[in-house]
C-alpha cells in the first residue's frame, strides 16, 4: 500500500501492541524513510488534533476504544497518503471529535488534493465529507452522485429512507395530483409511497383533516420527546406511525394532524416501495 500512496484506517484499528501511542502514529513516515525531527513535529501536531497531547508514550494497550481509534486515524492521516482508506473511522468518537476530524480531512483533501474512500453509516458524515456519495443496497450501488442531489432527489424509497426521510405512509394520487391516505376513506387512484422528513413536517393540534394543498394525516400523539430545540412526536394516523416536530408540549394521547408541505414529499410507487410498518 506504501509504494501506491494509499492509508487505510482500519475498522479494528490494527494498531501495534509493543509500541507507544507516538511510535504507532510515526510508524508509516519511519517506514518511508522520513528524518526524525519531521516525525516528531508531524506526530505532535495529530497529538494535539486528536486532543491526546500527554498520551506520546503510553502504550496502545492502556487507551480507550475511542483512543485507539484516534490513534489509528493519526497513523493513516500521517504519511499525507494520496489515497485514503476509512472504514468508519469515527464511530466511537465523542459529537466535538467528531467535527474537528471532518475538517481536517476535509482540509488534507484540499491541501494535497487527496482522494478518500470513506465507508459510513452516518448520513451527516457522508453529506458533509463527501463530493460524490455512493448509497450501497445489499452490496449493489443504488445511487451515486454529489451529496445534495443524494439528499433532495433519492432515486429509491430506500436512499430516502438512509438520507432522514424514514416517514413512510402509503397513499393515493387522484388525477388531479390530490394526495390523500387511502384508508377508509373511499379514495381511489394511484397507489404511492410517500416518504418525508420529520423535521419537514409540523403539527396542528386542531387535528382537522381537511385543509389547504398540504398533505394531513389526522392522528393522535403516542410518544413525545424533548431534542432541545422543540419537541418530536409520534403521531399514529391511519396509514402508519410517523414522526413530527413542534415548538410547544402536547399531551400525549391528543388528537392532532400532521401537515406535510407538498414539496417536502417524496413518492415512490407502490410496488416498488417497502410497505410502511
């Protein structure tokens, strides 16, 4: 992998059990032949980003699994590699780690023009590290293209579903593009899937479920979650159970209707679409 310019970060970490935390990170510029001085600056500087400054000569043995996974990380970001190998390499890091190494890769990718192949299952890290993303299906690309094409045009109800539109109901489309829940209410025309973003959704506590060119799905609250900037409802409609935000308390049990801008909503036919739970 040396002679191609290629790091890889491994899921494992495979770090060096005999060596210090500094000497694994410098292990690959020793391997290249690189002077001392230059490992040690290059070593300290990871040190202070992977904010492991005192940890140089302890062994890998005594650190954390999130330790060592910085330790790893540093290891691959050391030799400046052309390409760069991640199989999920911030999974047990801590949310401020988390950001300070996206923008060091993002950095290192634009200082010395790397290409990175990052394996994720965080739909953050792929939107925001990313300038082309590849959405895997059973081990078959189901999409591929730059991330805010991914994000508003899924080409599937499951690139939907992995991109936050987890909402799924089925409903009927008239002729005249009228969207409805087709459950007990007489509706007939095309059966879809629509799929939509909880937090493109909102909550009137009224619970009427006629109304304007918006999608409403009457139903009542079953679990209610407090995320710091409002609140996350469960709310059962006849169709299925979706979730949707609101910046005030309701009582759990209340009737209420979930409204879902037109625009915000994401069909997919019905034959092709896994059925809402």
């Amino acid at each position: 992998m040396e002679k191609r310019g290629t790091a890889m970060m491994f899921q494992s970490y495979a770090l060096w059990p005999h060596m210090s935390v500094a000497a694994n990170i410098g292990y690959g510029l020793r391997m290249r032949g690189a002077p001392r001085d230059a490992i040690a600056q290059r070593v300290d500087e990871l040190l202070a980003l992977m904010q492991m400054r005192g940890f140089a000569a302890r062994s890998v043995t005594q650190l954390s699994g999130g330790q060592r996974q910085r330790v790893a990380l540093a290891r691959a970001l050391a030799v400046d590699p052309k390409l760069l190998l991640l199989d999920e390499p911030m999974s047990n890091l801590d949310y401020k780690v988390r950001i300070e190494l996206r923008h060091e890769l993002r950095a290192l990718q634009k200082r010395i023009g790397i290409t990175a192949v990052y394996v994720t299952h965080d739909r953050e890290e792929a939107l925001t590290l990313a300038d082309r993303i590849a959405v895997l299906d059973a081990g078959h690309v189901v999409q591929y293209g730059p991330p805010e094409q991914i994000f508003h045009q899924p080409a599937s109800a499951f690139v939907a579903g992995f991109m936050g539109a987890d909402n799924a109901i089925e409903l009927t489309r008239a002729s005249d593009g009228r969207l409805c829940a087709p459950r007990g209410n007489g509706a007939s025309g095309e059966r879809v899937i629509g799929h939509f973003r909880s937090d493109d959704a909102s909550i009137d506590a009224s619970g009427r479920a006629e109304g304007d060119a918006d999608l409403r799905l009457p139903g009542h609250i079953v679990q209610t979650l407090y995320v710091g900037q409002g609140y996350r409802y469960r709310v059962r409609t006849d169709g299925a159970d979706v979730w949707a935000h609101a910046s005030h308390r309701i009582d759990e049990g209340a009737a209420v209707a979930v409204v879902v801008p037109r625009d915000a909503l994401l069909l997919f036919p019905h034959a092709t679409a896994a059925a809402p739970s």
